[in-house]
C-alpha cells in the first residue's frame, strides 16, 4: 500500500487533516507525509495475518499533499485524508485515537503537529450531542458565554489533595 498519493481528490466525507511535519535528517516529506497517513489509519510495523482479510486500500489515510512552511526550514504541511469507514460512528473518542493517537512518536519524525482538522457533516451528524440541548446544560453548570469544556486531571501528577480539588474547580 502506497500512502502518498498526491492525485488523490478528497470527497466531501473524508475528514481532512493538516499536519505540521518536521521529517528526521534524511527523510523525504514526501515519506514522511506517507507515514503519518499510514500510522494513523491502517498502516503497521509488521505484516499481520488479517491484512489479507480485507481490503486496506478502503480504509487507509492518503497523504494527498505536502507544502514547505514558508520561513522554516525542514518543516513541511502534510495534508492527510481518512475515509469515514476508518472510524466509529459517534466516537470523537475513537477518531482522535486513530488520527493524533501513536503517530506522534514516529521514528521518522522529528516532530509532529496537529494544525487543522475538518470533520465533514456526514460524520458530525452521527455524534447525539447533549440529551437536553446546551441551554439546559448551560443552565445546570450555570456557565454562559463561553465554550463547555472537559478535562481530565490525572491523579498522578503528585497534587495534592487540596490542589486536586482547586485544579477540578478550575476546570469547571
């Protein structure tokens, strides 16, 4: 499977990417772009056996498009396109695993940045949102004018209990 494919013509339903790629010495963009497209879909490091199972062809990024970063040197745009089918139905969980999740620590990279993304509608249709609507959500956090968040304050971070607590306030 090649996944550089610059005559690739994105659909209206692929969710679209752009990384910021610093490739290591030595690495084309062009390789370097192919592996973040391979890494965060259907690509491995070692063959395995269900490979012959299905068509990856389907499933598989496309890096369609590389850029040099004007003013940076070695810094390259890599435009990566996934199919729908890559991913699970309503799980914004599942998308940023496959698409930010192991690729970061790519031995062909010297480093990685997610830049933009685009979730076509097809997809965004699929997520339920909040049971309520966001003005009863709003309403019970008695939050307004601006964005709801989340995060996750992992406790092994060495807080303590009282500086836990103030950082789950901050959250709120």
């Amino acid at each position: 499977l090649t996944y550089y494919t610059p005559e690739y013509e994105t659909k209206d339903t692929d969710i679209l990417a752009a990384f910021r790629v610093t490739p290591q010495p030595g690495v084309p963009p062009e390789e370097a772009g192919a592996a973040v497209a391979a890494e965060s879909s259907t690509g491995t490091w070692t063959t395995v056996w269900t490979d012959g199972l299905t068509s990856l062809d389907r499933y598989k990024g496309r890096c369609y498009g590389i850029e040099p970063v004007p003013g940076e040197e070695n810094q390259y745009i890599a435009y990566v396109a996934y199919p729908l089918d890559l991913f699970e139905e309503g799980s914004v969980t599942n998308m940023f695993t496959s698409i930010v999740g192991n690729v970061f620590g790519f031995k062909a990279l010297r480093a990685l940045r997610l830049e933009d993304l685009r979730i076509p509608t097809a997809y965004v249709k699929t997520f339920q949102g909040p049971p309520h609507g966001i003005q009863v959500e709003r309403d019970k956090l008695n939050k307004y004018g601006r964005p709801l968040l989340g995060c996750t304050i992992k406790p092994k971070l060495g807080l303590s209990a009282k500086n836990y607590g103030r950082a789950v306030y901050e959250c709120l």
